[in-house]
C-alpha cells in the first residue's frame, strides 16, 4: 500500500500513527513524502518498508538518516528519487485526476535516475522545456494538525507545506490533532481550518501525537530525543533497542509519552494553558 507521510523537516509528523504501523507489524509498505526525517527513518529501521518516493530524508543538524541511508545503500528499500517540485506536480496530477503533472526542466538527472515518474515533455514553452511526472496518489495519507473539530474539521497553526496537496492526493486520509475541540471554537477561526471535513475520513485525538518532532504553537522539536535517535538509529542492533524501549514497550502510545516524559513536555508546551474560543493561547 501506498502511504503518504505529512510533515515537514522536523515539524508535523503523524509520529503516533507511525508508531503504531511499527507496533503492528505492518509490512511492503511504499510511502510517499517530501522533505522528512524522523518518520520515515523509522519505519524503514523497522523493517515496514520496501519503496520510498521522496525528496530527502534527513534528521537535519542531528547528522543523516542512518536506517534510510542503509536500506538505500544495500538495496534493500527501492528508492524513486524526486525533487519538491517533482513531488508537488506529481500530487496535483493525482488531484485533478490527469494522466500527468508539467514541471519546469531544470537540467537535473531526475528523468536519468526516475525514469519512471519524470519524462521529457515533447511541447516547449518558448526557451522553457518542461517534464511531465506521473501521479502519485496514496491509498491512504496521515498527517498531523493541531486542534479538530468530531466531524474532521482540522487545523493547522503552522506552514501546511505539502500536506494539504498531499490529502487531497489521497483516496483517504488519517488525521491525528493534539486535542478536539467544538465545532464553535473550529467556525471561531476558519482560517486555520487547512482540512476540511471532506478530505478527513478519520481524526483521532493524540496529545504530542508529533513528537519528537513539533507541532505549531503546541511545542517544540524534542532535541534531546532527536539526538537520541539519531545515535541508535546509527546500527541495526542499537535501533532495535531503541524500538523495544519507546515503540514496543508495554501500553502502546501512552506508554511512549511516559517513557519521553509526558510530564516535563506538558509543561513545557502550551497543552495546559486556557485556551479562548478561536483555540488560540
């Protein structure tokens, strides 16, 4: 299956839905996404993967992905090579339902090591010539938002980056939120509202649900579990106890939060403040 990974960098990633495909067990599974880190990384470490097209994934100043760049270099993961707007195009196509999405041709060797999803265009424009990339349509996408409303509604405080392209690629989409509130606190600021109902299938309330990465407005990325991660994920057998501790250690999710410590991040975030009626501090 196709999965979609929203997120950017270090920012919005459905980090608890990911854990979860780990706990699983979830196999052969191809993902889609931009620029990502974490996410990504741990899935492949996890054995979950078999392709991956993607524009980079990296855990930034934490140093390189070390599962990622393993599987890529042994063979064991198939990676489709693409740029952000190589991505983006391949996306809108999937959304507008086109046999192709058109890109400017910027002389890179993507069409020479992706054939597959880029092709010359025969048309010029001017002096401009073009590629056309094929669509990229996930069966299904998850991606993180701050506050929902029940019906799907959901809200982002942060730069949307791909993900709103990303959900409206998708056949259907999974969206995990810190908290749900009232549909009267969603209308109270509409402008947020970056998912309406219609592209959500399901919302599901997890509180630091995008740790250790950051969720806008509600906390920052956790550096010290970045560089945690990025020093086990640095061999198979130290990645391995890094998954028995926080991904498949006794009492799922909520056992991860308290392994992290839940208590230090909540007061460290805005989670425990008085919010007004626009879900704003």
């Amino acid at each position: 299956m196709l999965i979609g990974i929203g997120g950017w960098t270090l920012h919005g990633h459905p980090m608890a839905l990911v854990r979860e495909l780990v706990r699983q067990g979830r196999r052969n599974l191809r993902l889609a996404h931009g620029a990502s880190s974490i996410a990504p990384d741990l899935l492949i470490g996890a054995g979950c993967v078999q392709e991956v097209h993607c524009v980079f994934i990296s855990v930034e100043h934490f140093g390189l992905a070390p599962a990622f760049r393993r599987a890529a270099e042994s063979g064991a993961i198939k990676v489709y090579e693409m740029d952000g707007p190589g991505f983006a195009g391949a996306l809108r196509a999937a959304a507008c339902d086109l046999p192709f999405g058109l890109i400017p041709d910027m002389r890179c060797d993507l069409p020479r090591v992706n054939p597959e999803r880029h092709r010359p265009y025969p048309v010029r424009t001017g002096e401009r010539s073009l590629l056309a990339v094929a669509p990229l349509s996930p069966e299904i996408s998850v991606i993180h938002g701050q506050p929902a409303d029940e019906y799907g509604n959901v809200q982002l405080y942060g730069p949307p980056a791909l993900d709103v392209l990303l959900a409206t690629a998708s056949k259907r989409v999974i969206a995990t939120v810190d908290r749900i509130v009232s549909v009267e606190q969603i209308c109270a600021a509409p402008h947020w509202t970056k998912f309406p109902a219609a592209l959500v299938d399901v919302v599901v309330a997890a509180p630091f649900g995008a740790h250790p990465t950051a969720s806008a407005q509600n906390y920052s990325i956790d550096a010290d579990h970045f560089s945690l991660y990025a020093r086990a994920a640095r061999s198979a057998e130290t990645l391995e106890t890094y998954l028995r501790n926080y991904v498949l250690a006794d009492n799922g999710e909520a056992g991860y939060l308290e392994r992290v410590g839940v208590q230090s991040l909540l007061r460290a975030s805005y989670l425990n403040t008085k919010w007004d009626e626009a879900g704003m501090r």
